[in-house]
C-alpha cells in the first residue's frame, strides 16, 4: 500500500498480521494490531481474539488500551488492504428487533441505531467519544474493516443504513 491509500478507522494486513490504522502522519501509519492480541492483566498473560478485545473493551479508543505500533516509509509497502471489495466488508452478523433502545434492550441482542438516528443522538451529545465505538450495518450485518465515533461521523459509508454501538 501507500501512504494516500490509508484511511483511519480502515483495517489492513501486513506480515500475516490484521491492523486498524488509528492515525496518519506525514510519512508514517500508526495502528494496533487486531491479531495475536497479548494483554497482561493482574500480572497474568492473556491471548485474546479480536472479538474478545472488542467485546472487553481493548479496541475502544482513542486513547487505545492496546499499544499502537508505528509504520514508516520502510513498513508501508509490505501492508496489503484487508478487503478491496465494499460489499464484502459487511459480514458480521447483528442481531436487533428494534432501533434506538439506547443500551436498554435485551439482552442477548445489540444495539443498534439507524444511520439518522445514531447522527442525532450524537450531535445531541447522547454519545461521546470516550462512550465506546461503532460499526457501519448494512442488511443486519456490520463492516468490522470501520470504526464510526462521534467525532468521526463522516466514517460512516453512504451505503450503511445501521449503526451498531459498542458501550465500554
């Protein structure tokens, strides 16, 4: 890849590893690693899946939980896109009845906000960066490849109808 093809938010491969790009410098890419995931906790090691650090918290950020490492015009150009494909970026399936039940619904469901929705509770202040993070949804799932924030609503695809919202 190159430096302009960089998108934060954006996931991407490089030496057989998955990482989220979470800044964009000059000459540089900063990003933390969503594979192989190391996390010591009351002096104990734990490996954690991608969906275990989301779900615990680890990839909610910034500021991130998990250490962000830095790519120089050296790393670059060994990174590939994780996906090239739009349509096949939504894969994670989500599970809701209803929209908009702000962390209230049940419990074995998520939650999730239509697009105009999720705008409005953010612009109203409901959400906040340090709340948690999101996900795009289009036809009940969500593109893990984007992190939606408030403070990064532009994030969201014009394709995605949904928004789901992870708390901390």
């Amino acid at each position: 890849m190159k430096l302009c093809e960089f998108r934060i938010g954006e996931r991407f491969r490089m030496s057989g590893h998955k990482y989220l790009c979470t800044d964009i410098g000059t000459r540089t890419i900063v990003a933390i690693r969503l594979s192989g995931i190391s996390i010591c906790k009351d002096g104990n090691i734990f490996k954690l899946t991608e969906e275990e650090a989301r779900k615990g918290g680890w990839l909610s950020g910034p500021p991130y939980a998990l250490a962000e490492c830095v790519l120089d015009e050296n790393d670059i150009p060994a990174a590939t896109p994780e996906s090239s494909d739009k349509d096949k970026r939504y894969r994670v399936p989500v599970k809701f009845t209803k929209t908009g039940q702000y962390g209230c619904g049940p419990d074995d469901e998520d939650d999730v906000y239509t697009v105009r929705q999720f705008r409005k509770f953010c612009r109203d202040g409901a959400f906040i960066d340090y709340d948690g993070f999101g996900y795009p949804v289009k036809g009940g799932k969500a593109d893990e490849t984007v992190t939606v924030s408030p403070s990064n609503l532009e994030a969201i695809p014009k394709d995605a109808t949904h928004v789901v919202w992870y708390n901390r």
